[in-house]
C-alpha cells in the first residue's frame, strides 16, 4: 500500500500546549501548521509530523502558543514622552504637560522614532497588531512598515491647530493624502480618528461621518473618560456625549468608544443596539484616576470589548500581559463577583475581541485554518510558571511579557529567542535616549 505523500509547507511550530481562543481553551501536544503566511492546520504534533513536511519546524516543548495580541488602542509615538509627567489627572496632564511639548517638539520624526521604539516594545511583548492614533500617520506607517507590525493607523482630527494642521479641514486632508500613499501597503489598513466629542464640534463630525461612508473607515474616539467630560456634556444639553455622537450618524459596527469609562443612561443599549466596540484601558484609566469601566456590564450587554494599552506617557507600559489581569482583577473587585471576567474572557478581549472591534477578525485573533499566522511563543518553564494546571489562566495571572520567546506575523519571525529580527533594538533605543534631551 502505497503512503500518502507529505504535503510540503513553510513552517511547523510544535507547543506543549495551543491556546487558540476560538475555540476556547488548550490543546495539548499541538503544532501550528504554516504556509504562505497562513495557518494551514492545527493537529495533534504526531498527526502534523504524518501530514506535513515543514521547511522550518520551531519545537517549543515548555510553551504555550497564543494568537499574536491586538492593543486596540495605542499613541505609540508617546513613547518618548514615557514618564514625562505622572502622578496627574487627565487634564492637567493633557493640557499643562502634554499638549505643550507636543507643540514645541512632534514631527514627522519624532513620530517615525517613537513609533519604532513603541513597536520594539510590543513585538517583545506578543503585541503583534496595534490600533494608532497619533499626528503624522504617513511616519506612523513607515515606521510600522519597518518593524513589520500590523496596523489600523487612524487619522487624526481635532478642531484647534497644531504643527500637523491648522483645522479640522486641513487634519482630515493631510490623513486622508497619508491613507492614499499607504492603503496598498501590506498590513496596514486606516481609521477616523477625532479626538473626542470635546475637542471636535458637530460640523467636523458631519464631515468624519461622511467621509467613514464613502471609505469604509472606521471611526475612533475617546468618549467619556473621565465623569466631569461626561457631566460637562449633560449640563451643556442634557445629552450624553455617545447621544449626540449617535445623533450626529457616527455610530455603527464600525465605531469604537475609546475609554467609556462612565456610560450615561442609555448609553449601554445605544452601544449594544448599534453593536459598536468598546477599548477597555484599565493601566491608563487608574493611573490618570479617570475610573473603572464596567465592563462587565458591556459583556453582558453583547459589546465587542477589546484591550488597548493607551500611550506610554500615560501608561508607562505596552503590555498587554498587564492589561489582561488588571482588566480581570478590576472587574472582580467592581462588581463583588469573582466570576466576573475570567481569565479566558481577559484572553480573549486581548486577541480575538480585539480584531473584531477592528473589523480583523476575518484575518487575526485567534488560532484557526486560513487565517494570517500571527502567533506569540510564552515560555512556561520558569518558577513563576510551574507547575501549570490551566494555561488559559496562567496567560493571565501568571505569566507575563517577559516570558514571550518568539513571535511570528504572517509567519514571518520577527522575535526569535527574545531577539528582534528586523528591528535594531540598540538603535532605536539610542534614537529615543537623543529626544530625551530635547524633551526634558
């Protein structure tokens, strides 16, 4: 009886264990199957080594293997602005230390460099796709381009000039000349991206609204972060600030509500009936003392809830290893229950919820045949990782980025034993060390 020839492919990564979210839970002994950039298979690692002849096999027999995570909301270029001023609440912060050296110092440079040391940080973290708002987006992509990230890189809009445009006109011409330039670029798609419903009027957020249309673009947007912008809009007009974004035509499954940490009454059905995202940044919301999210209730509403790091300047961190348990511990304790977030729902917003929100999940967000082969090697051989009885639950309250080995996009290896492949880590930590001395 003749044998069934071996089917030839890129690449074999055998685990001691496959997280691949959907569906939930762990498989043990499994190996990843990858061709052309996509996942072909995922078996058993004896029916694999039966079935496949890999050119590159990669034998993890300590790790778990995990979709690469999405940071649904991220200012990567604040990265050098790490630190700059902490210890405030969101609008001193903003207004006194922030925008000024924005003004004084944010160019296409500064945001090529920023980005670039963002994207070094994350990729050694398992972050392997990020959603930007920042100036710049054209110095957002090549930066992006260069590390070899996955990207939506939204573009900017606010109603006051600074050295990126002068108005709102003039914000959404600029994105929209960077969109053009970049659109065919692999792994890079757009978003609108105003500010917030206190920093963009109605008339801008026609035009936003018209121009998601005719594009296709999703629409980004801080949304009641902190309760006085939400208190503000209620003695203004009686209205939430989602409630009058909802009446302006700006929600949909296209709209993520960035933050929404207090939801007005109303404001979780709205969410719910025009199935919008939401991005959960608990680091961000503690450290600036903006609240606790319910995110809870989102989930129980039916809400798309990603995870999104926000900046390093408000952050300190692009880990969504941290994002993950806080988000868990947060919820707990906010509603006395427990069983509120699990640790695979954690995992799950940080993947999966992710790239629904960004309108990936075709392509990204969990281990399946015929999606990008976007994966994350965590060792689980240390003493903080031993001994392992549910993986699922160790991603969360266990291990961390430190225990992230290797990341693949689109098959590509883009970490390797903890080394970046393409990018020079000492020279994009060299260029940020230059703008410390601008900066300070």
């Amino acid at each position: 009886m003749n044998a069934i020839p071996l089917q030839d492919v890129d690449l074999a990564i055998e685990a001691r264990y496959v997280v691949p979210v959907v569906p939930a839970g762990a498989l043990e002994h499994h190996t990843v199957v990858v061709d052309g950039g996509r996942i072909v298979a995922v078996a058993p690692t004896a029916e694999a080594r039966a079935r496949y002849r890999a050119r590159t096999i990669v034998r993890r027999p300590t790790h778990v293997l995990v979709p690469g995570l999405v940071n649904a909301h991220a200012h990567s270029a604040m990265a050098l602005m790490r630190g700059i001023a902490d210890d405030l609440p969101l609008a001193t912060w903003l207004e006194q230390h922030i925008w000024p050296r924005e003004g004084r110092h944010v160019s296409p440079e500064f945001v090529r460099d920023g980005t670039l040391l963002a994207c070094a940080e994350m990729l050694a973290g398992g972050i392997t796709t990020t959603h930007e708002m920042y100036f710049y987006p054209d110095a957002i992509a090549q930066a992006i381009g260069d590390a070899g990230m996955r990207a939506v890189i939204g573009l900017p809009v606010l109603d006051f000039p600074t050295p990126y445009a002068a108005d709102a006109d003039g914000y959404l011409q600029a994105g929209l000349a960077a969109r053009d330039a970049w659109k065919h670029a692999p792994r890079i798609a757009f978003s609108l991206a105003p500010h917030a419903p206190y920093t963009v009027g109605d008339d801008s957020f026609r035009r936003i609204v018209t121009y998601a249309r005719q594009l296709d673009l999703p629409i980004q947007t801080h949304v009641q972060e902190t309760r006085s912008e939400l208190d503000a809009a209620l003695a203004k007009d009686g209205r939430t600030p989602l409630a009058r974004l909802d009446a302006l035509g700006a929600t949909g499954p296209g709209f993520i509500a960035i933050h929404a940490v207090h939801p007005g009454a109303g404001d979780i059905d709205l969410l719910a009936r025009q199935r919008c995202g939401v991005v959960h940044g608990p680091a961000s919301n503690l450290k600036l003392a903006s609240g606790i999210a319910p995110v809870a209730d989102y989930l129980a509403a039916g809400i798309v809830v990603a995870l999104g790091t926000d900046g390093a300047a408000s952050n300190n961190r692009l880990d969504l290893f941290a994002e993950m348990r806080l988000a868990s511990l947060l919820a707990k304790v906010a509603t006395g229950d427990a069983a509120a977030l699990p640790a695979a729902t954690a995992l799950a917003m940080a993947t999966i919820g992710g790239a629904r929100a960004l309108g990936l999940d075709a392509l990204v967000g969990s281990i399946e045949a015929g999606k990008h082969a976007d994966l994350v090697a965590v060792d689980f051989s240390s003493c903080a990782t031993t001994p392992c009885y549910d993986p699922v639950s160790h991603l969360v309250h266990a291990a961390g980025r430190e225990h992230v080995t290797d990341v693949w996009i689109d098959g590509d290896r883009l970490l390797a034993d903890r080394t970046h492949t393409r990018l020079d880590a000492a020279t994009v930590a060299a260029r940020a060390a230059l703008w410390r001395e601008r900066l300070a």
